[in-house]
C-alpha cells in the first residue's frame, strides 16, 4: 500500500524528519536513488534534481556492447524477468555522449563499472578519473568470462576490488548477487579489500517458460526476477549482510513504497536503490520518498539514520541467525 498523496511536511505538528543521509564520503539529501539501470537523464523533465539521493548509471563497460538478442523483458506475476545483456557505449561513447547528460542533475553521480574479464574494471576506473565521478559502484553480478558471475566468489571479490582500489581514492560500493551462497562472507571480503559500501542485492536468477510453446519467455533463455516478489528475500540479506559488516549496505529489492523503504532501513540498510518500480511509475522514486518521510515522521525521528539497524529480534526466538 503507498500514500502518494503524503506531503514532505509536518505531520501532527511534528517538523519533517530530516533525510540527508552519509554514505561512503558521499552527502546525499535523501536515502533514496535509482538502482543501476532503472533510471536515465532522459526523466529530467519529470523529476528535480533535489528529488533524488544520487544518480546512478546503468553499468558501463570499456568497450562497446550490443546486449542480448530477442525477447528481454518479461512481465510476471509479481514482478519482471529480464534479460538485456547490458548494452553499452563503452568507455569512450559514455564519456561523451552519456556522462553530460547526468552530470546535468547536479546530485552525486554514481557509475556503475561492469567487466568481462577481471582486469577491465581497474582499466575502467582508471579512464573515468579524469572525470570527476563521485563515486563507482562495481557490479560483481554479471557473468564475467573470468569467473562467470564474480560476486558468488569471495576470492574474486577480493582480487577485483584490490586492483580497483589501487587506481582511485573515490568511494567504491560493490553491488552483490544473491546468487552468492553466503551474501555475509562475500560482503566482508569486499570490506576487506577496499569497499566503502555493499549495494544487497542485484536480481535473483530464474527462468519463466510458456507452457505451450514450451520454450523460454526470453530470448537468452533466464534471466533476473526483480520487483515486488524478491523483496522478503532481498529484506533477508540486506539484515545478514548489515550484521556482517561495518561498512554501510544500500538495499536494494522490490521497493515500490515509503514502508517497504523503512522496512529495508530497519533491516540494516543505511539508504536504498529503487528499480522495477521505476518501469511502471516514473516518479516512483519521489513519491517513495515522501512516503519514507511521512512515516519516519509520524514515528518521531528528526533524523531518518535512527531507523537504520532497529530490527528487533523476536521473543522467545531460537533462530541462529540472531545469535
């Protein structure tokens, strides 16, 4: 259930919870931005700059990249399937051509960097430094000729992000797959190795057929679940993840209101990503922020970093993941 009605004001006399939010070194006037992907300059006459916590980029690879072929987005019960296969410009294309055009919203710009094989994203990083990027998100959840999807393995995590860190001083977030048997250790790995922040969770890998053809919906066979139907499972390892690190976590995952916001931010997350919500709403991202604003208000809070981490373990519960 949303309230898109709600205004960021008052409420009950109460002054507005305050919004901005720290992450990673980054200042951001609200915890709420666009997941990689989901989100392009090409909405800046439906929404203002002040109404987004950062801009984040779809991934950019060092050369160009046509994506998948065929059917690429299906939509399902309870959220989408898709399979785009990321098309890029390539280094030299984004720069001039894409790069402009975000840096007109004049909010923290995040790029999100993607690699075929593990050497490309230091490369990457490195030719976008002169740029001036406030900070890079590297996604570790797409198939990588290397490793096939980097951020299932530790190991890999760490080597990547090494030579990252090596090249930039700007912060890093890594953005993490659930397809990672232990999201907790693959999110310390990346501490550990340089991250400033882990973005939990990219989409869940699945597969969607239709029955009488008996073939895959999408042209590349399986692709990523995202939307309303992940988000108890998204909620799940943005806690474990949160209790396994001491850098902040973004969530990300089926986020299409102000509670479901809340409800990730009680869970551990410091800010989080909106995607799928964003294909059928445009302005879901200020609206979802009203409504984070509305509800934090009516809770008391005159910062909104007082509900991050506030899960309360159950009464009487045994589970071990408490413990």
């Amino acid at each position: 259930m949303t309230d898109s009605a709600a205004p960021a004001v008052a409420v009950a006399d109460r002054p507005a919870t305050d919004l901005r939010t720290a992450i990673a070194g980054l200042d951001l006037p609200t915890p709420v931005m666009p997941a990689s992907g989901c989100f392009g300059p090409e909405l800046d006459q439906l929404i203002g700059p002040d109404e987004l916590g950062a801009t984040v980029t779809k991934t950019v690879f060092e050369q160009t990249r046509p994506g998948n072929p065929g059917e690429r987005v299906a939509d399902l019960y309870t959220g989408m399937l898709n399979s785009v296969g990321i098309p890029s410009p390539g280094l030299d294309g984004f720069v001039e051509r894409v790069l402009p055009r975000y840096r007109a919203w004049h909010c923290p710009l995040i790029v999100s960097v993607g690699g075929v094989e593990d050497a490309d994203y230091a490369r990457l990083v490195e030719g976008l430094e002169p740029h001036h990027i406030d900070a890079y998100e590297l996604n570790f959840s797409c198939p990588n000729v290397s490793h096939g999807m980097v951020g299932v393995d530790p190991v890999a995590v760490t080597g990547i992000l090494t030579r990252v860190r090596r090249v930039t001083n700007r912060p890093i977030l890594v953005k993490l797959t659930p397809a990672a048997a232990s999201i907790a250790d693959v999110a310390r790995a990346a501490e550990q190795a340089g991250a400033d922040a882990v973005t939990v969770c990219n989409s869940f890998p699945a597969l969607a057929i239709d029955a009488r053809s008996r073939t895959p919906l999408l042209g590349n066979g399986t692709g990523g679940y995202t939307g309303r139907g992940v988000k108890p499972l998204a909620l799940r390892l943005v806690h474990e993840a949160s209790t396994a690190v001491g850098i902040p976590v973004i969530g990300c995952g089926g986020i299409g209101s102000g509670l479901d916001a809340a409800e990730f931010l009680i869970a551990g997350a410091s800010a989080v990503q909106v995607g799928t919500a964003t294909f059928s709403n445009p302005d879901a991202i200020p609206r979802i922020t009203r409504e984070l604003q509305r509800f934090a208000t009516t809770q008391g809070l005159e910062r909104i970093h007082e509900l991050v981490g506030t899960l309360r373990k159950p009464h009487g519960s045994t589970w071990e993941e408490w413990s």
